[in-house]
C-alpha cells in the first residue's frame, strides 16, 4: 500500500536518505525544509537525480503554521527531522532554538491534530534529553570509558534531565510527541537517537562529528579534540536507523505511544579519538595530527543506548558494522569532496 509521508527537514543529512529510500519505493512524498542548512541544496540536487517528479518540495519554515497545516492535512505519514542541531548554537541563541525546535514541533502536532485523518508521527529526538548524567559511575581504561553498572547502555527507564538550551527544547518536543498520543490518540513514536552518521551528512565541528572529522582529513582542516579523546558514543549508521523508521510505521498499532533509544548499543561503541583514530588512518594511510583543548562543560564521558526495548518491540537491530559502515562514509566523502571546499 502507498502511502503518503511528509518529510520535515527531508533535504538534511537523514531527510534526504530516507526520501531516497522513499522514492526507491515508489511512495508519495512531500519534503518540507527551508533548505537552510548547508549542505540541503546539494541533497536536493541529488533527489532530483534520483527523480525529480517523485517528490514535491515546498521551501518553509516549521515555524510557519498556515504552510505547517496545508502540507500535513493529507498525510499518512509524518517523519518529523527538522530541527536546529548543535548545543553549541542552542547556546548562543536560545530564543530561535525554542522557536524551532519546541514550537515547531509543537505545530507539527496541532497541524496533524487538526488534520482530516491521524497521521502517524515520528520525532526525532535525541540522547540529550538524559542529561549530563554525572551520577553514572564510570571506569576509564586505556582508550575509552565504559559504564560501571550499566552493561547493556542507558533505557528509556532512565530519568529526563533537559540540559542546555539545546537538551530542554529537544525534551519538550519529546515529551508533547508522547502526551499527543495519551491526550488526542495520535499515533506517535519518539525516538532517541544516538550518533548517527552516513553519507550525505555535512557535519560540522558541534555536530556530525564523525563526518566532520573525515571531511576535515579529505580537506586539510585542522581537528580539535577536546578532553583527552577517550569519550564513547555508541554510533548506527544511517540505513540501519531508517530501518526502524520503517519497523516503527509498519508495527504502529502495537508501538504507538511508544519510546525508544535507537543507537547502535553496546556492539557499536567508539571513543571519539582514540579509537576512530585508527579506522580514520587505516583508511587514510596517513598519521593525522590534531590539537588538544580542555573539556568542554557538560560534555559526557560516555554515552551509549540500551536498545534491547527497539529489539524486542521492533524486532530490529543494527545491521551494518563500525568499520564497513566509517569505509562507506569515507568512499562517500572522498568521491563528493568537491562539495565541501
């Protein structure tokens, strides 16, 4: 059966690759994005050589409710990724983090409650919305961090701690997202989600980090690391995430309402620097120098998702390993670097 989806913020990293899974199957689908961040028009342009009449895009702003209200009134499907990205941006201008990011979230709700059918809603959260969890006992050793007491990763049982401006937007959308499910019966999915990376991702020094660091490499850039590069982060490539996309619309009679931590958990944990290090100079053949800077506030020592909830419920797990899926970021990079200069 087609369905009809809207993709906000489909020409960003994510967006793009899931209108392109879309448009491989022959849904209808619309993106909505103001194509403000860089790299979207690129992404653009690639959709259209995947076919061009295969989607309609209308160039708006989440924060515009009457163009909000007339792209969801006839959806199925809403896959909602727009959204401002980095704590550090949320920082320095919070009023336009809230903006986007709770009030537009919250008009992507009121338009699909008001609309002529219930469409079914994912949000795209994030692993912020647990907070700087500083009370976690962890234990250090020689390239990374791991947790004390929490082998499988961080659940959806964990308490909420919306920490910067960044964590308390992202937590509000997070938090209206489940209460329209108990409250007006929309089918809702929140999903937190951890590190993603792929193809198609333009990251930037505050976000995207493993893109970032690879384009750095491919364009001469220098690499700052922070802190002493051990930090862990559990990392899922792209494809695997848009197969829980998919598991999550396929099973929403019985997910609806539901949470999950969506990352790649404990099979897929990397230190920042000093274990991506060595996939970046086996692929590189090179030594990569960098510089080193004191940590950053807030900045968490490890952070790894309990995925055991999505395994059970979804019947999903990560597929595509660390190294294959960093070599296809790498080729993917190395073949567009053009695009970055």
């Amino acid at each position: 059966m087609t369905r009809n989806y809207l993709i906000t913020g489909g020409a960003g990293f994510i967006g793009s690759n899931y209108v392109a899974r879309l448009i491989e199957r022959g849904e209808s689908i619309t993106i909505f994005d103001n194509l403000s961040r860089p790299g979207s028009h690129f992404n653009i342009d690639w959709l259209n050589r995947i076919n061009k009449n295969a989607f309609q895009l209308i160039n708006a702003d989440i924060r515009d409710k009457k163009a909000l209200d007339l792209a969801v009134n006839d959806k199925d499907v809403i896959v909602h990724l727009a959204g401002q990205v980095a704590v550090t941006t949320s920082v320095l201008n919070p009023q336009d983090d809230f903006e986007i990011n709770a009030q537009g979230t919250f008009n992507v709700l009121e338009a699909a409650r008001k609309a002529e059918k219930k469409p079914i809603i994912l949000y795209s959260s994030t692993n912020k919305v647990y907070g700087g969890m500083d009370e976690i006992q962890v234990v250090e050793n020689e390239t990374n961090y791991r947790y004390q007491d929490f082998p499988y990763g961080i659940s959806e049982k964990f308490p909420l701690d919306f920490h910067s401006p960044y964590g308390c937007s992202k937590g509000s959308g997070d938090q209206y997202v489940r209460d329209y499910f108990r409250i007006y019966d929309l089918p809702t999915v929140v999903l937190r989600q951890s590190c993603i990376y792929g193809p198609r991702q333009f990251g930037m020094e505050d976000q995207g980090w493993l893109a970032w660091f690879i384009i750095a490499v491919l364009t001469g850039k220098n690499i700052s690391i922070y802190g002493n590069g051990k930090q862990v982060r559990d990392v899922l490539y792209v494809d695997d995430l848009l197969d829980a996309y998919d598991l999550c619309i396929d099973r929403i009679n019985d997910v609806a309402g539901e949470v999950f931590n969506i990352g790649g958990g404990p099979g897929q944990m990397l230190s920042i620097w000093k274990e991506f290090s060595l996939f970046l100079e086996e692929m590189t053949g090179e030594k990569i120098p960098v510089k080193w800077g004191d940590w950053r506030p807030g900045d968490q020592k490890i952070y790894v998702s309990d995925i055991r909830k999505a395994q059970k419920h979804l019947g999903w797990n990560p597929k595509v390993s660390v190294k294959d899926g960093l070599q296809y970021l790498f080729d993917w990079a190395r073949k567009n670097v053009d695009l970055f200069s």
